[in-house]
C-alpha cells in the first residue's frame, strides 16, 4: 500500500493512533515522511508499517 502514497495524501498510523492523522512530505524508497496532527513530522519505514490512507477526512 505505501507504494502509491504520494505528497499531499492523508494516512494513519496503525500503530500509533494517538499521533491522528498526517500529510505525507515525501517517499523516497521505503522511508516515508510524514506530518501528524499531534507528532508533528516522523520518518515511517514502510518495510515495518504500512501506512493507512485516509478517504474521510470529515470527522
């Protein structure tokens, strides 16, 4: 899935929910930078985790 994410897009963390929702900066290979609502920026390795996108971004 962190394949098609590109700068701009909204996702979650699985893993951490408490960091709310983030704008993907950029990704360059497996390394996806990410600005979270409450983590502020956080480099995600997308071999561990596999960001979740975020469609509804209404609630």
């Amino acid at each position: 899935m962190n394949e098609i994410l590109e700068p701009g897009m909204i996702v979650r963390h699985p893993g951490a929910p408490e960091w709310g929702t983030g704008q993907v900066q950029s990704r360059i290979g497996d390394r996806i930078t990410v600005n979270f609502t409450h983590a502020g920026k956080q480099v995600v390795d997308g071999r561990r985790v596999n960001l979740e996108l975020v469609t509804d971004t209404s609630h």
